[in-house]
C-alpha cells in the first residue's frame, strides 16, 4: 500500500534527521526571544526552510517583522494546508510555554512532508506567527488576510497532557482614562470633579452589571493610575480591564453592558473618559474531524490520547482568530507534569522528554497534512463541519 508506506516514510524522515530537529530546538530554547523580538528565532526557521527549499517571505506585516510563511508547492495542485510556527518567550521564564517546540515541529513536519513524499500534490504553507504571548500576532495577521488561502491549519502545544480539544474564550482590553477637574481637596473641593470617583464609581457599577450577563462572561479590572497627591481632587485616573465571554458575539453585548455601565457612573460625577480597545480574541472553533484524524495518527504512533474532561473555556489565545477563517486545530503533547508559564516547564521544554514530543507532534502534524493532502473527501469533511460550527 503506498499510503502506509508515504506515512512510514514520513516517520523515518522525522526519525533520521531527530538530532538536527532536536538541535534546533535547543538552540531557541537557548536563546529566548520576548514578543515581537524574535529575530533570530525567524532566522534560524526561516534558514533551515530555505534550505530545504520552501520559497520564504519575512515580515509579512510592518507590524510584525518577525513573522513570516514559507511555501513548498508539489508538483500537482491540491489542498494547501497550513502549520502555524510560534517562536516567542516570556520574560524572565525563557521558553516557558515550550514556543520553541511549536516552532521546530512546524519546520520539521514540513520538511519531513515534502522529503518523504517528493509527488505530493498540493501546497505546504509554514506561517510564522510571532507574539503569541503578548500582542495577538495571529490576529494581525489573520486580518491582512494571511490565512485565507489555507484549507486547514494545525499547530501543536506541548503542556502537561495529550489531548485535541480544548476550548477559548473570546476576549478584548479596554484601557480606561478618566477625566475631570483639579482642585484642592479641603480649601475648595466644590470646584473640583473627581476623576478618581468616577473611576471607583465604574468599578462598583461593573461588578454590579456581571450576575446580569452570560454566565461565560466575565470582566476584571485593575486601577493603573489613581492620582497624585492625597491633598488634590485628581483630575486623571486610569484603569485596565479585561472583557471575556464565549463567543465574540456575546463578548459585543459585554461590551455594550461595560460602557452603559462606565458612562452612567462617569456622568453621574460630571466628569468623562475616553477607552482604547487592544484586539479582540475570537473564541476557538474546535475542528473535530482533524482532530480525530491527528488523534489517529498519534495513536498510530504509539501516543495515548486524554480527552477526558474537555476544559472549556479557561484561557484565550490568538489560535481563535484563525479557527474563525479556516478548519484549524491546536491539540497538545505531554512532555511531563510541569505546567506551562513556570519554571519546571522552561526545564521540560528542553529535556528529553520535551525532545520526545517535538518528535511525537512533528509526526503526528506531518502524518496528518500527509491524510490531507492525499484526501479531497477529509478536507471537504473538515470544511463542512467549519462551516456548521460557524453558522452556530
Ligand atoms: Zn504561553
Ligand atoms: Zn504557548
């Protein structure tokens, strides 16, 4: 059967070059990049992916002069399938969310893909998207459209679990400023409009309007900047608060609650406030039909797969964007027990164990674009579902 044997192959081709993939990773391990920053990251992907003879394209955005796609087209037209590369760090931890895992297996899949297979039809697309941790790369990009042209897209994360689903929430940052009048606070307060009381006047009506909302929902907020002196009325305050709610759609009737909210307990005062909104975070649609083939081909692999107790809805990540334009899935590997964004998995994401699964995910995403590629029936599956999942 020439399938099983191209898949067989692909393993093998994943297996012979395991120190060079492994070297790789180290190698950005080693040398943390922050979001935004990750310039050698870029370069040590992007070379290897020139070399291997994917044509490369940097910094697809001004705004994001770290990102980039690389692009190996087989010699008949077919599905072009997308595997998404992070390479960002965190600050003071290094590589504790395992970046440089999701970024070499990325890599290492599409080489091993077009090596082992020379005849596969169709295009394989890597996509380099930086700050992941902070900045919401993806979602720059996915509004410049650079996820259009894709059939499906799949990265995979390592954590404390193997498991293919996992749900997001959507999410936005509102940066309050309040503004009112000074005054001294005790010779002649009646001239003054405290912009300090609308600020905490905000805060009570928020909380208040929650037990109101969508039980996903949720706000929380911070006081960045509260005043200046105990003796002066401030006239400048400022707040950072953070929107949550299940699907983008709801996270717009939040958001019309929260400036109701705001501006009532603002004019109340007499005084007023400008917002300035980050990007918004789209909830993540779960493809099921590439995540049971990627399970599929963990298990063929040897890798059990833990779905128990599917955690909906606990974090956000810029993943959604994309899953709201193409079929796409962000299963994860178990490289031990640490959890992510701490220093036991900064440890775990260079050890062995951390090598083993950079091996494990870079099969199970190249076997799974290999299922793709030489299948119109389960691209079209997946679309299908994208498209029932979307209309919801
Ligand atoms: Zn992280
Ligand atoms: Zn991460």
């Amino acid at each position: 059967m020439k399938m099983e044997r191209n898949k067989s192959n692909i393993v093998e081709e994943i297996d012979r070059h395991k120190e060079k993939w492994t070297a790789l990773s180290l190698k950005i391990h080693d040398h943390p990049e922050l979001s935004f920053q990750e310039y050698q990251a870029m370069e040590w992907l992007t070379d290897t992916l020139s070399e291997e003879g994917f044509r490369v394209q940097k910094a697809l955005i001004p705004a994001l002069p770290t990102s980039f796609i690389a692009e190996w087209e087989g010699p008949e037209d077919g599905p072009v399938i997308g595997l998404i590369a992070e390479y960002d760090a965190l600050a003071e931890l290094g590589h504790a969310c395992g970046h440089n895992i999701i970024g070499t297996s990325a890599v290492s899949a599409a080489a091993a893909l077009k090596n082992a297979v020379p005849d596969l039809p169709g295009k394989i697309v890597v996509i380099g998207t930086p700050a992941e941790e902070e900045g919401g790369g993806k979602i720059m990009l996915a509004e410049e459209g650079w996820f259009d042209a894709l059939d499906a897209a799949m990265m995979c994360h390592p954590r404390d679990r193997t498991m293919t689903l996992r749900g997001s929430l959507a999410c936005v940052d509102v940066d309050l400023v309040f503004h009112g009048r000074t005054a001294h606070a005790a010779a002649n307060p009646e001239r003054g409009i405290s912009a300090l009381d609308a600020m905490i006047q905000s805060f009570v009506a928020v909380k208040q309007i929650l037990p109101a909302l969508h039980h996903s929902a949720n706000i929380h907020g911070i006081i960045t900047q509260g005043g200046e002196a105990t003796n002066v009325i401030p006239d400048h305050c400022e707040a950072s608060f953070l929107l949550r709610a299940k699907t983008t759609e709801e996270l717009s009737r939040v958001k019309q609650r929260f400036y109701e909210a705001v501006g009532g307990s603002v004019q109340a005062i007499g005084a007023s406030y400008s917002a300035e909104e980050g990007l918004t975070y789209a909830e993540r649609i779960n493809n099921h039909t590439l995540a049971k083939q990627f399970q599929h081909n963990l298990e063929g692999i040897g890798v059990e797969v833990d779905d128990s107790e599917i955690k909906q809805g606990i974090g956000s990540s810029d993943i959604g964007n994309v899953s709201q334009i193409v079929p796409t899935i962000h299963p994860y590997i178990k490289i031990g027990e640490a959890v992510t964004h701490t220093h036991a998995f900064t440890e775990a994401t260079r050890s062995e164990k951390g090598m083993e699964g950079l091996n494990q995910s870079s099969k199970a995403l190249a076997l799974t674009a290999y299922d793709l590629f030489t299948s119109r029936e389960l691209v079209d599956k997946a679309k299908a579902e994208w498209r029932q999942a979307d209309s919801n």
